[in-house]
C-alpha cells in the first residue's frame, strides 16, 4: 500500500519458501525482513521508506539493494497510532555481504 500510494507499480508474488529468494538476491541473514521486492535491478528488503527507494533510483549506487530488517515500529505499513515510532537504520548490502548505512529514521 505504501509503495502504490507513493507511485511505485507492485506485482506481489506470494511464496512459502522465501529464503531460497533472499539468497539468490543475496541479502545478508542479518539484514532479512518479511518481504523482498526488486526495483529496477535493486533488491529492497523489509520496509524501507518509499523516499529512499527514490533516492536509490536516483543516485545508483554500485550495491546489490538496501534494508531495513526486522519491523520497526513507525516504518511504512508499520504504523501505530499514539506510539511514538522507533529509529531504525536502512542499510546498503553488496552480492559480497558488505554492509553500510544508507539512512537513519
């Protein structure tokens, strides 16, 4: 719902069996959340912030995709009203397992 309301076209794909997924697309243990999505030949992990997509999309960086693991309180979809939402970081990944840090939230 919140990649479609900020203009992302979503074909879901539900699966079972989704860590032979997260492993083709080599996202690292550490970083694995509930959905995997492919972006213009990124992998997007968990509930990562549309803007952040866009920035991704922008800037190109030379990485496999970004993260957010786990499900942070206050991320997209994760919303709770009268709950103040969590800081959580999104992290870059590279087909290697390198990680960094691509935003704070």
């Amino acid at each position: 719902m919140h990649l479609r309301a900020n203009g992302f076209p979503v074909k879901t794909e539900d699966t079972d069996d989704l860590p032979p997924v997260k492993k083709q697309h080599a996202v690292p243990l550490a970083l694995q959340a509930c959905h995997t999505g492919l972006v213009e030949g990124y992998v997007v992990e968990g509930h990562v912030p549309a803007d952040l997509i866009d920035r991704l999309l922008r800037e190109r960086p030379a990485i496999a995709g970004i993260a957010v693991p786990g499900m942070p309180l206050g991320s997209p979809g994760m919303e709770s009203p009268g709950r103040a939402p969590e800081r959580y970081q999104v992290f870059t990944f590279d087909r290697s397992g390198r990680t960094g840090i691509f935003a704070s939230r």
